[in-house]
C-alpha cells in the first residue's frame, strides 16, 4: 500500500509549458499552461490537489473508509475510487441516477477500482450535504471521512492554493493573469486565497447562472478584489457543446500535444483564446492556464457522441 503522506510529498511539481503561437507573439503575450493532468495517470488534475489533506487527514484520523457524491461521468468520482485502490481505503460512491448496464467507462473504472457504487434518485441527491442524510448513510455503512461532491472543502482550498508556490518558482515573470475552470469553486478558491494581489484570477464557468460566485466567495479564507468568475463559455451549460468547441479541443491536441477535456478545460481554452482575440489581455501580460486533468472522461464523451474528441 502506498503512503499517503511520502506520494504526495515527493512528487515533484508539474511541469509548466509556454505555448508557442504567432497569434501570441503579435499581441505580445506569454501563455503558460501549468501541467496538473500529467500528476498521475488517475489520481491527477485538480483531483491530485484537492485529495492531498483529505486523504492525509482521513488517514490520520483512522478512517478506514471514504464517501463520496457525484454523477455518472464525474472525474471526481474516478479519481476518488482510484485513491482508495492506491493507498488502501475501501470507497463508496453515491451516484445521482439509475445504474445503467453496461457501466460508463467512469463508472465501470470506479468499480474496478473496487469502489461500491450507490445510486440514488435525484431527490435523494439533493440532500447530500444535509447532516441528517449524512448520518443516515453512516448507520448503513459504518464510519467513513466524508469528501464532498467535487471534492470541494477547506482540505481541498488548501491543496489547490499550493499551485500558487509552485508557480512562483517556475515562471520567468509575475503572473498578471491565471485561468481556471470552475465548476464548484474549490480549485479556484484556494488559488484565489494564496494569489499575490497584483495578479487577475479568471474563474471561467461550466455552469449557466450566477450563485457560483457566492459560493467561492464563501470558500475564500478572507474576502479579496483580484478575481472575477466569467460565464460566456458553458456552451449552455454543464456537458453541453458543439462542433465548434470540439473542433477547437482537436486543434488545440494537434497544435500543442495536449489534450483537453470537452467538459471543463476545453471550454476554458476555448474562452481563453477567444478573450485573446477580442484584445482583453495587454501587450507584456502573462496568463498562466491552469490544466486540471479531466481526461478521463473522453472515453465516456466519445461513447456517448461517436468519437468526436481526438485521442
Ligand atoms: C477537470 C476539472 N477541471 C475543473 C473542475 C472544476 O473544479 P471545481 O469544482 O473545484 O471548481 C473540475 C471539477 O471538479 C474538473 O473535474
């Protein structure tokens, strides 16, 4: 079994990559993606960060079991069952709708994994942070160290806001600009707790509406200016695309090497590359793009819709 605390600790930073466009060079701007799906083939992305003081913590406390909620696709749920296989805690995950056979690939990976899927009607879903409903499943199931849907609490803020650090030893200039996805606000949460205040944090949203902002603003340690949420780039919603977006995500992979997923950091690039074109970035800025994995979940996209993402 691996040790909770030497996996994460010794594991060196994730590389950091200047992305080489003429269209960067014209308007005199540096782009840098800071590499968090290379983390670890599973356990990687924002899930690498967020997990890090949970499971030190679970581990600390005894807790021989880890609970969590999410939907059938969810990356969260992937990275969680494949934590629980790596460092030896049995895992449950609560899953908002009916069980489908075949299993997705996310689900039929969490299961093999050796996490024991429970799934609930959306009604019951609702209640997931409801203490009630919590201590209801810990008669079912016994003691477990509770990780919130997306693996979003104060533990998690703390290992997303690490990011920061390393970036300061990794990047030639300060940081005017750093682009995250949100979907509920714990990654950027911590980024925006750690951020020098001279930098710009762009929380780019998956989700249509504006009570996203609330919630990060309730997750932040002490209330800061140097942030703002923007919500033209859900492409309608959460999993919602086009052609458009998926065409951007496959020029991107053969531009660049790099992959993007279709539900959070495609938007986000797309976003990113479409503010470059509009002129919202100065000449001399440094935008720095957080990529936070999500990979896994192309394998259930391109079941779904027909093997339109590149891989
Ligand atoms: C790949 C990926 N990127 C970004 C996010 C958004 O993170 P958060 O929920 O902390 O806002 C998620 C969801 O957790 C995700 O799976």
């Amino acid at each position: 079994m691996t040790d909770i605390f030497n996996f994460f600790t010794t594991q060196s930073n994730s590389p950091l990559d200047e992305l080489d466009l003429e269209v960067l060079k014209n308007r005199e701007l540096r782009v840098f993606m800071k590499r968090d799906d290379l983390l670890h083939p599973h356990i990687s992305g924002n899930k690498w960060r967020k997990l890090k003081y949970n499971l030190i913590e679970a581990r600390s406390q005894g807790q021989q079991q880890l609970l969590t909620f999410g939907g059938t696709y969810s990356n969260h749920i992937a990275a969680t069952a494949a934590a629980g296989k790596e460092f030896g805690f049995k895992t449950i995950g609560v899953i908002r709708g009916e069980r489908v056979e075949p299993l997705n690939p996310t689900l039929a990976f969490a299961e093999r994994q050796g996490m024991r899927l429970e799934f609930v009607d959306r009604t019951t879903y609702r209640k997931r942070t409801a203490p009630e409903f919590l201590s209801s499943l810990r008669k079912m199931f016994g003691a477990f160290h509770h990780l919130p849907e997306g693996g979003t609490n104060q533990l998690a803020t703390r290992g997303t806001g690490e990011i920061i650090k390393e970036l300061n030893e990794q990047l030639p200039q300060p940081i005017s600009h750093i682009c995250i996805s949100c979907g509920t606000g714990g990654t950027i949460a911590g980024i925006i707790n750690e951020s020098d205040p001279q930098t710009k944090v762009l929380g780019f949203s998956v989700l249509k509406g504006d009570f996203l902002k609330t919630e990060i603003d309730n997750l932040l340690e002490a209330p800061k200016e140097n942030w703002s949420l923007l919500s033209d780039y859900h492409f309608g919603g959460y999993a919602k695309w086009d052609k458009q977006l998926i065409q951007f995500m496959n020029d991107f992979r053969y531009n660049h090497s790099i992959s993007l997923d279709p539900i959070y950091t495609g938007k986000m690039m797309y976003g990113i590359f479409d503010l470059i074109e509009k002129d919202f970035f100065k000449p001399g800025s440094n935008i720095t793009i957080i990529h936070t994995g999500g990979l896994q979940g192309i394998g259930g996209f391109n079941e779904r819709f027909g093997d339109l993402i590149d891989v």
